[in-house]
C-alpha cells in the first residue's frame, strides 16, 4: 500500500513514521485527530517550550493550549495538501527549521510544494492515515519527511535531526497516545 507522502516526497531521503491502533471507527479516530490538544500533550509542550524558549505553552490553561492542535499548525506555518476525510490528512511546510527563530511558511497548495526550490532549505510533509484494523478497530499512523533543496541544507538539516529527531520522535509518539486516549474515552 502507498503512502500519503509518496505523491508529495517520495524520495526523501529523512523519515518517520509511527503507528497506533485504536478501538473504535475510522471517523471517531479522525474526529479525535482532528480536535487533541496541546493540553493533551504534556510531553510536546515541554519540548515546544524549549525549542521556542517561551514558557507560555508549559501551562496547560493558557489559550494557546486550548485550540486544536493541527489547526494551530495550519494558520501557522503548515499548509493542507490533502484531506481525504476520515483516512488522509497531509500537511506541509518550507523553511530552514535549524535556525534558532527559523521561520517556516506554508507553501501555495501543492504546486507551490512541489516547485519549493529556496536555496539551503527543505521541504517538510508530514501525513496521518487512518485504517481499517478490523474488529472496530482503527490503525493511525503518522509519516514525516524531509527534503533537502541543495547540498548545503541536506548537510545542516542532517547535522540539526541529529540532535532533535528524539525529541520529534516524542511529539509523533505523543499525539498519536493523545489521539488514542480521547477516540477511545468519548
């Protein structure tokens, strides 16, 4: 089976993907998806608080952390490529995120992803899917990539994930727990 991310990046040469099962039908999963957050995220908001030095999103009654958390990427900095609601969600990003006040910028659509050609950047997709697992069950699953425009950001993307890719590793892991947690509780 193809994933999401084969149509936006197929040969990127950084991934992750991460994956859950759920007890309950694609569309509660999705709703869930759609609506965690960063309250729901305890481990994500000490990791974003360190990597913004701001200790605003550490408090979990702030109203940063009240909003859905997909929908806050989106008027930041992310752009949607795909919604094929309940099974596909892609969103995408551009910039160089190794930079300590890095500004990432959603691309224009699909197209403006696909011809990104900034020098010493990357282009960023990342894909949540959802399944069929049978028995009422759901598989979410979570894919980031990342692709290098040039020689220069493919070195400093390579040398920048060596050191944060545990913590992005966290953040997947918690979303998907976080998702897991409401589908299966509401």
């Amino acid at each position: 089976m193809a994933a999401a991310l084969d149509e936006f990046l197929p040969d990127a040469p950084h991934r992750t993907r991460y994956a859950t099962t759920i007890r309950t039908d694609a569309a509660a999963a999705w709703t869930a998806l759609r609506s965690i957050t960063p309250r729901e995220l305890a481990f994500t908001r000490i990791l974003v608080a360190v990597r913004t030095m701001s200790l605003s999103g550490l408090r979990p009654d702030g109203e940063e952390t009240a909003r859905p958390l997909l929908e806050t990427f989106v008027e930041r900095d992310f752009a949607v490529l795909r919604e094929d609601e309940p099974r596909v969600l892609v969103l995408a990003t551009t910039g160089r995120p190794w930079q300590l006040r890095s500004k990432l910028s959603a691309p224009a659509g699909t197209a403006g992803f696909a011809a990104y050609d900034e020098p010493a950047a990357v282009r960023i997709a990342m894909s949540f899917e959802l399944a069929d697992a049978g028995e009422g069950r759901t598989r979410l699953s979570t894919e980031t990539r990342v692709s290098p425009t040039d020689d220069a950001a493919a070195g400093r993307f390579r040398r920048y994930w060596t050191v944060v890719r545990p913590g992005s590793d966290v953040i997947r892991l918690d979303v998907l727990r976080a998702v897991r947690r409401r589908a299966e509780t509401t």
